[in-house]
C-alpha cells in the first residue's frame, strides 16, 4: 500500500495482517471509526496458555491489542506510517473465558510529530466485564 493513500483497515487486515504472525492467531477486522479500530481472535486451542483451565495465553492477547493500537493511529492520520512500539503497558484483569472469541479496541487518543498515544481493552463478549486494559506509546520511525 502507498505511503500516501487512504488507509482501509478492512483491506489490510485480510491482505497483510492476515498473513503471518495475525494469520497463525486468526486475528480478523471487526470494525473501526475516525480514532479506533476492533479486531478479534477467535478460541483455538492452539493458542491455550493453561491446559488445565482452556485458558487462552496472553501472548496472543497482547498480539491483537498491539495490531488493534496500531491501526487506530493508521486510521486516525489516513495512512499508514511506519512506527515502532515504544511502550505497551497491559493490565489483565482476568483471564479470557474458554471458549469465546477476543475483542480488542485501540483507540488513539493523541498524535504528536514522532509519538502516537494509545489505550484500549480486550474483552470476550461484554465491553463492561474487560479481560485487559492496554496504554501505550508509539514512535515514528520515518521521521
């Protein structure tokens, strides 16, 4: 995709982040607005952290709220832009229940020249009962 273009997360997600690491999590476009962007990853077994419990791990957690961060800056400026994560601070609050998909809503709240400020929260079916919260920065690495 041109630097310069409209970004569209829909595309983007089942061409590029579909691919790879998004493609072995299954992480899929949910929906976004002018600041933020919701993707989710569906319960597959393999990605359980605790056998015992059918937990999902958190590696894939903090995957999607990385991927959904990061798009809500992309949507935000209308484009993509090279960036790399500066910070990724990730309270979970309880585990993700077995069985149900995960919701990740990034929201970028604040762009500067060279950092992007982020938050959001991954649930599994109810917005008011969150599995984790996520606060981050972003830095421009095409400056």
């Amino acid at each position: 995709m041109p630097v310069n273009s409209a970004f569209d997360p829909e595309r983007f997600v089942s061409t590029l982040a579909s691919r790879a690491h998004g493609g072995l999590i299954g992480l899929r476009y949910v929906g976004h607005g002018e600041d933020w962007a919701e993707l989710a990853i569906d319960y597959d077994e393999r990605l359980i952290g605790d056998e015992a419990s059918g937990v999902l791990a958190s590696g894939p957690i903090l995957a999607l709220m990385d991927m959904a961060t990061s798009m809500s800056i992309w949507i935000k400026q209308q484009r993509f832009r090279a960036q790399a994560t500066l910070d990724l601070r990730v309270d979970y609050l309880r585990p993700a229940t077995p069985g149900k998909a995960v919701i990740g809503r990034g929201e970028c709240y604040r762009i500067t020249r060279s950092v992007a400020f982020i938050r959001g929260q991954a649930h599994d079916g109810d917005p008011d009962d969150p599995v984790a919260h996520v606060a981050g920065t972003y830095m421009f690495t095409d400056l």
